[in-house]
C-alpha cells in the first residue's frame, strides 16, 4: 500500500457490516426454529424441559457481565487509563472461559444421557424434540464458536494494547473488537429464552 | 477521525443499563414461568428485543454514531424481516 | 504493431519487488488483474465442461460418457460458473480495478481485507479441485445441492460445500469493502449523481453481497452437518422439512443472480454512452434502478419452487413479487436504447458486445416472465427451457458484459489495443452461435425436454444437434476472442490515455493507470460522468 490513510469511522462501518453477515447467518438458524417450533409445540416444550435452566441462566448473566466489562475496557483506554483497560480485557476473557466451561459441563451432562445429534436415544424421542435438540446443539455450538473467536480476538487486542499498538489515540481496534463481542452476547439474548425458557 | 470518540462514555452508564439488562433478564425469566399460550414466545422475543436494544444503541455506541449507521441496521433488519416473513406464507398455509 | 511486453504504471511500481509484489500486494488493481486471471481460467475449464454436455446430448443414447460422468459434469459446470466465475466476475475483477479509479481514491478501503479476500477466493477454488480427486469424487447433485440427495450421496459433497462457503466469504469481504468505500473514500466533487453507473451498481451489488451471502453460508454449513451427524433436519420422518432447504438456498441464490447480473448491467451503462458519445438517458432512474433491482430481488427467491410443494398461497406471493422485478430491470433496457437514439453511434467491439447484451437480456428477461408466472411455470419447471432461460442472462447478459468490460477496460490497464476487426469476427460468431445454441434449447424445453437428463427421446434429436453444432461455433468465436485479446496484450499498439473519448475519471490518467491513481494530489470533480464537451479521444 502507498498511502498511509487513517478512517477510523470507515472502519466502524465496515465493522458493522460485517456483524450484520453474522446476524444473517445465525437467522437460517433460527428460521429453521421458528418453523419447527410451529409445528411442533407440544415437543418443543418438552424438550425445553430437559435442558438446564440454570446453566442457561448462569451463562445469560456472565455473557451479559461481560459485555459490561468490554464495553468499560473501551472507555477505560478512550480516558488514558491503560491499566484499568487491560484488567477489563482480561476480565471479559475470564468471563468467556467460564462461559465456555459451563457448556462444556452442560453438554457433557445431555450428551452422557444419549442426547446429541444424530443419536437413536433422540431419534426416539419424537420428531418435534429431535428438531429442538438438533438445532440446540447446531446454534449453540455456532455461538460457541464464535465466543472462542471473539475471546481470541480480544486477547490478541489486550496484548497490542499493552504493547502501545493501541492507545487511547488509537483504539478502533478495540472498538472493533468489543463491537464482535457484543454481537456474541446478542445472539445468546435471543438463543436463551426461545431454547431455555419455552413453557 | 471520528468525533464522538472524544467523549468517551461514562462508566456509571453502562453500569445502569447493566443492571437493567440483569433486571429484563429476571423479567423475561419470570413471565416464561406463566401460561400465556401463543403469547409467551411473543413477550420472549419482546423483552430480548429491549435488552438487545440496550446492548445496540448503548454498549455498541450506535446512538453516538452517524444517520448512516442506523440506516445500515435498519436495512439489515429489513431484509431479515423479509427472509422470515415470506418464508412463513409458505409454512403457515400448507 | 509494437513489440514490447513489459506494462508500465502499476505494473512495476509496487512496494515489494517480483512475485511477492503480487501474492502480497494490497493494491486494487494488482488485485483486480489477479482475480481477472483466475475467473478466466476457470470460465476456460467451464466452458469445456459445458461443451462436453453439449457433445453428450448431440444424439439420444450414450455418447461420450456414462450416467454417473454426465451428473458430475453438470454439477461441476454449475459450481465452477457460478460461485467461482460468475459471481466474482465483474465485481471482483473489473470491480476492483475500476472502483477506487471511478470515484477519484487511491484505493479501496480496506485493502488487506480486499487481498484477504482473493486468497479466500483460491482457497475455495482448491478445495473445489480437492472435491473432483478426493472423497467420493465429484458432487453428482447438481448445484443446488437439495436434500435428501444431497445429504445422501457418497459424492464430495461436503469438500465442494466448503469450497462454496469460502468463495461466499470472499464475496462477503468484496461486498463489504465496496460499500464502505463508496460512503467514505468519494473525491472531493464527487457527489452521488455524479458517480458513474457502474459505480452503482458495484454499490447495490455489495449490499446484496453482504446481506444475501451469509444464507448460504449457513445453508451449506448445515448440508456438512447433517452429512456429519446424520440429525435429520431435512427429513420429514424426523421431524425436518426438505423444502426448508429450498427456501434457505434459493434466499441466496436468487439474490446471486442479481449479483452476477447488475455490475454486467453496470459496464452497459458506462460502454453505450461513450460509443453513443451522448449522456446516459435518464441516469437518476438508472441508479435507483439499480437499488431497486438489489432489493427487489431479495423478495422473489421462491419462484425457484413452485413445484417444491410449497403453499399456493406462497406461489401466488412469489408470482406477484417476480412481475414486480422485472419493471427497474426494464426501465433500464429503455434508457439504453433511449440513450442510442440520435447518439453518434460507433461500432467498436465493446459496443457489440453491449447491444448484444440488450438483445439476449431481453430475450432471457421475456422467459423470465414465464418462469415467473406460476401457471406456465408448471409446466417448464425443470425443462431445458429453464436452463436456456438462465443462460440468456447469465451468459448472454453477465457473460457478454464481462465480454465488453474486457475489450474496453483491457486496454487502459494495459496500454495496448487488440485489433478490432478479429474482435469484431469473434464477436460475430459467438453470438449467431449462442443464440443458435440457446434458443433450440428453450424450443426443445417447451416440447417437454427435461433437465439434468443425459438422454432424450427421439422427437428431441434435431433440436439437440442443432444447439450442439450452436455450441461448436460459440466455441470458435470465443477461441478467436481470448487469442485475439492475448495477442493485443502482448503485442496490441500502445494507446494513450483516452482511446475511446469517454468521460470517466480513469480515462484521464496514463494507460496503465500509476501506483497511485491520481499521482500525488487527489482528483477535484467538477462534472458529471457523461459530460463529452471537450473531451477528446486519443487516436491510436
């Protein structure tokens, strides 16, 4: 490249365009949901029942915890204040570990109950809770995936950070970068309640 | 470059929304535990919709960024409306 | 005829020195020439494959390969024409290369991202070679994959699905990169109306790209899964809905086509002004027109399935929306022909192939009204008619633009002139040869010739010889067209800034256009993009 050339709103908007691919992306998700759930509504509460609620529960409060810390990590640097920028980072970081482990004990949990997709145990279970469970494991494994990258992106942007790479001048990187995660925790607020909490 | 990064936001501000995302959450938690048939999922979507609200225009600093920006949402949300609403005169009237 | 084949400008000025000036170039139009290179490849290997289906149907019977070979080579035909030729086409070649020019910027504005982006397009052309040799060899599911066959085969369908999701992410990055720098990186003067059409239609295009892509995404992601897990989200029995599929694919795949349709529609709008030396008619209809198109488009995907066994409610949903698409893409065929008339027309070989693209539009657009409408669409759904139908458009409209983009822009990015009576005889025989090929096959659809079939019953013989031998001179004119712009590459005359008296900023920096576009000081616009007064073409 040639030109050295600043546009920190470009960038934003960039950024945003492309967290509304990722909208878009967990939407086929959620359309499959939203015809099975018409179809079978019986199945699909009793199928709710089976997962954790506090586990869902616990994760919606650390998720949104998190979102919190990132954003404060934001205006933490935007004021000067390094140190506390960092410790918030890594706090979110830690908050996305423990979101990732209770999961893992969650799912440990459904899956060492013959629960998972493809299993003749769900298979059994009646077509409406296959669709549930089959598109539970599916988004919520998306949305996995995507907390390990956003945490990954975010800790490559905390050691930048403490490197000077990115300063209170220069921060759309971590702008960027908490804008993702707060994508993370918006898919959850809507995952919790259509999967954990139908009646 | 971009000038409403010279006010950063407050911290006390993102706690107060915090505590109303924690409150909504409690809500929304609360009302799924009562019968109202086709309205659950409704008030569900209802309330994650007010706490993804918060989240946009607050946490994600929409509400300081530029028309531009909210045209892009809304057209996102738009289309998305549409890819949901027409795929359902398929489903619902079979 | 000169001798020399080394290109000045961009071709040598690059912060790194030889091949890594290349593989790690964050320059637009270093970019650009790189995708230009491999969608030609591939548009070659495509091309091949379709002149083998074409040579398979020449009689009834088994001529030149089996049933299993005959599916393999239509769905390849399909993948590679359309994730990896057609889609990235003019967007991303000529797309790059003329964007930033256009709008008076140095470059795009993100271009890491814009390199990013090439590379995730290579990475998904080797996985879709990886699917021919590896697994169970070739998909034999034709491109659209549907379900429950798709999640059956013991073809490479997983590895070909991947390689669709990453040329999907490649055109996610473009489309993002695209509308982001159409608001941001404008020179000063250039307002919206005076931004070239072609620019507009980059821009509706990019939204599409970004908005409609990421279904696929999912779409093919859940196509692996169900191969990998087996849960059953398409299976009726298990509570699934195949037709679900449908709707999630063709979400997507419809909006492609106007991805691969409207910068075609674009380069028109840039090629029949210039050769008509007369403003474009109507140019703030042409560029709401072209928003229009992005997002009506985005209404009508289910026309694709009036047979799936979706509600009649639907269909007749979908019928009305697809008439109201077709309106914006009319109003522009009038404003091209509106825009010839009493113009001071000149032949030269972009601008044949820029009526020919009117001419074949309007033909595929007419069959897309029948397609369109239900009640027809019974009975040509899945009929060579449709087949035919979709490529007027997609070759006779994308195809032939890119055609025009490269025999006006090919010039300016290298400085040499091919010669244009050649031009003009490859121009002629692949298009008495397409629409002889095409034209039989849309006849011999409305007789009730199936699609995908690799054998017919006997009343269909004449016609399928007759598009076979249509293939064969298609085959020659495109032959005589790339050799003929390969020699003007290397050995064309040189030109000078403005060989063709156009009014658009590229044609006001050196044949090939410097590292920098503008040189040191950033282009001031004072007129529209069609204003001629004064401008004066250079003689070569």
């Amino acid at each position: 490249m040639s030109i050295e050339h600043r546009d920190d709103t470009g960038d934003r908007f960039g950024m945003w365009l492309f967290l509304y691919t990722e909208v878009i992306l967990f939407s086929g998700l959620f359309i499959l949901y939203a015809v099975s759930l018409s179809k079978f509504p019986e199945q699909f509460s009793e199928a709710s029942h089976k997962l954790n609620i506090y586990f869902g529960t616990i994760n919606t409060l650390v998720l949104l915890t998190s979102s919190l810390t990132i954003a404060l990590a934001l205006s933490a640097l935007q004021m000067g204040r390094k140190k506390q920028c960092l410790i918030l980072c890594w706090t979110t970081i830690g908050l996305a570990i423990v979101f990732l482990i209770n999961k893992y004990f969650e799912w440990s949990a459904e899956i060492g109950h013959g629960i998972y997709p493809g299993s003749e145990q769900l298979a059994e279970m009646g077509p409406g809770v296959a669709a549930f469970f089959n598109l539970y494991y599916f988004t919520a494994g998306l949305h996995g995936l995507h907390v390990f990258i956003g945490a990954t992106l975010i800790a490559v942007v905390a050691v930048m950070t403490a490197k000077d790479k990115v300063t209170s001048e220069r921060f759309t990187l971590l702008e960027n970068s908490a804008l993702y995660w707060h994508l993370v925790d918006l898919v959850w607020i809507f995952v919790f309640p259509l999967y954990y909490l139908i009646l | 470059m971009s000038e409403h990064n010279h006010e950063p936001v407050p911290y006390r501000t993102f706690i107060l929304i915090w505590c109303a995302l924690l409150v909504l959450t409690v809500i929304t938690i609360a009302v799924s535990r009562v019968h109202l048939g086709a309205l659950n999922i409704w008030v569900a979507l209802g309330v994650a919709s007010i706490k993804s609200s918060l989240v946009i225009f607050v946490f994600m600093h929409l509400r300081q960024e530029s028309k531009l920006f909210k045209i892009g949402l809304t057209t996102m949300l738009v289309i998305l409306a549409i890819f949901i609403g027409l795929t359902f005169t398929d489903v619902l009237y079979r | 005829m000169s001798k020399s084949t080394t290109y000045t400008g961009f071709w040598q000025e690059s912060p790194r020195p030889g091949i890594l000036g290349w593989l790690l170039t964050t320059d637009h139009k270093r970019i650009g020439i790189m995708y230009l290179c491999c969608i030609i490849a591939t548009f070659i290997v495509g091309a091949c494959l379709g002149l083998a289906i074409r040579l398979e149907l020449i009689a009834p019977g088994r001529t030149i390969m089996d049933a299993q070979t005959y599916n393999a080579t239509f769905t390849l035909h399909g993948i590679l024409m359309i994730f990896m030729f057609l889609i990235p086409s003019i967007p991303a070649a000529f797309g790059n290369l003329l964007l930033p020019i256009h709008i008076g910027a140095r470059d795009v504005s993100f271009p890491k991202l814009n390199l990013l982006s090439w590379y995730c397009y290579m990475i998904g052309a080797l996985l879709a070679v990886l699917a021919i040799f590896s697994g169970g060899g070739t998909p034999d599911t034709g491109w659209t994959f549907y379900v429950p066959f798709s999640t059956q085969t013991t073809t490479n369908v997983s590895m070909a699905a991947f390689a669709a999701f990453m040329l999907g992410f490649s055109s996610i990055l473009t489309g993002i990169n695209f509308v982001t720098t159409v608001h941001r990186l404008r020179c000063k003067g250039m307002t919206w109306g005076r931004m070239p059409l072609f620019v507009w239609t980059l821009y509706a295009t990019a939204w599409i790209q970004v908005l409609a892509t990421p279904m696929i995404g999912i779409t093919l992601v859940l196509i692996i899964l169900e191969r990998v897990f087996g849960a059953g989200l398409f299976d009726a029995a298990r509570g699934g809905d195949p037709v679900l599929y449908q709707h999630l694919f063709w979400i997507y795949s419809h909006p492609a086509v106007y991805i691969m349709i409207l910068p075609g529609m674009g380069v028109i709008s840039e090629v029949i002004p210039t050769f008509a030396r007369k403003p474009l008619f109507g140019y703030w209809a042409m560029a709401l027109s072209s928003l229009a198109i992005a997002f009506a488009g985005s209404l009508v995907w289910a026309h694709h399935m009036y047979a799936s066994g979706m509600s009649d409610f639907a269909i007749l949903v979908f019928s009305f929306l697809t008439f109201i698409v077709a309106i914006p893409s009319a109003i522009k065929v009038f404003n091209w022909v509106s825009t010839l008339y009493k113009g001071s027309i000149e032949l030269a070989p972009p601008m044949l192939f820029a009526l020919a693209f009117i001419f074949n539009f309007a033909i595929g657009g007419l069959g897309g009204l029948a397609l369109g409408a239900a009640a027809s669409d019974i009975h040509l759904h899945d009929t060579t008619f449709v087949v035919g139908h979709f490529h007027y458009v997609m070759f006779g409209g994308g195809g032939f633009a890119l055609f025009a983009a490269m025999h006006y822009w090919l010039p300016k990015f290298t400085g040499r002139m091919y010669n244009h009576k050649t031009a003009m005889i490859a121009w002629g025989l692949l298009f008495v040869g397409f629409n002889i090929t095409y034209m039989a096959m849309q006849a011999v659809g409305i007789m009730g010739m199936p699609r995908r079939y690799n054998d017919y019953v006997p009343e269909f013989t004449t016609l399928n010889m007759v598009s076979t031998v249509g293939s064969w001179v298609m085959a020659i004119g495109l032959i005589i067209m790339f050799v003929n712009l390969w020699q003007g590459l290397r050995r064309g005359r040189p030109i000078g800034m403005n060989p063709w008296g156009a009014a658009t900023l590229e044609w006001t920096i050196p044949s090939p256009p410097p590292l920098e576009n503008f040189g040191v000081e950033d282009p001031v616009v004072t007129k529209g993009p069609y204003e001629f007064k004064g401008v004066v073409a250079d003689e070569y």
